[in-house]
C-alpha cells in the first residue's frame, strides 16, 4: 500500500530524478513543449507550473515596492531550479510570466497520444498554454 507515500520516483535515484525535473523544465520552457512518456510529463508539471509561480511574484512584488532589485531573489530561486542557465532565468521572467500574469495558475496542459511503438509505454505531450512558438 501507498499510504502517505507523495511524489514520484520514477524508478530514479534522487539525483537523477533532481536531474530529470530540471532538464525536463529546461526544454519545456525552450521549445514551449515536448513529447514524452504521460509519467514524466505530469511529474515535471507541477515543477514548471512553480517557477512560473516564483518568476509572478517576484515581478508582482518587485512592481508593488517600484524597486526592481525585490525580484532579485525571485531570479535567483528560478535560476537554481534551471541549472543557472541565464537565457532561460530571461525567459521565464521576460516573456513567461507577464504572459501569464492574469491566469490564476494551470499553465501548462497534457495531452495523451497512446503508446509507443517500442515498449507500450503511455506517450504524453506537455506543452505551455497560450504560448506560440516560432516553429
């Protein structure tokens, strides 16, 4: 039984998993989706969802006291959960989060596509809601 058991292990040791979430997120917020199995998809959702979360509140907050430096931290909590990776730290805080600045939350959606051909395993795509790409 599962009972008080949370999150997912994927089958992963914990730096592996800690590897795989912030990749994930990486090249969710790169390519605004990617096609992977369901299982992997909805544990880097709640993940992605987050930062965008931090990257709204930083700037909310940093505009509130007029004080550009209050976001400063917001910045360095998104950069630490993306591997320092400056170029999407900008991202997230550029383009992101005033897109979704009036949306309560669900920022992301997932759609099923059946199994892979290969092994059965449940094909899922995650992408980012309201968010063109220039594909």
């Amino acid at each position: 039984m599962r009972h008080r058991h949370h999150g997912k292990k994927l089958n992963r040791s914990g730096s592996h998993r800690k590897a795989l979430r912030m990749n994930l997120a990486s090249e969710l917020f790169t390519h605004g989706r990617i096609k992977t199995t369901f299982h992997k998809a909805k544990f880097v959702q709640g993940h992605a969802e987050r930062l965008i979360t931090i990257a709204k509140r930083g700037l909310a907050k940093a505009e509130a006291k007029d004080d550009q430096l209050v976001a400063v931290h917001a910045r360095r909590q998104v950069a630490r959960r993306l591997n320092n990776n400056r170029i999407l730290v900008g991202k997230v805080f550029d383009e992101l989060a005033p897109l979704y600045a009036e949306r309560p939350g669900g920022y992301t959606r997932i759609f099923k596509l059946g199994p892979r051909k290969g092994d059965n395993a449940e094909m899922a795509l995650i992408e980012l809601v309201d968010y063109e790409t220039e594909d």
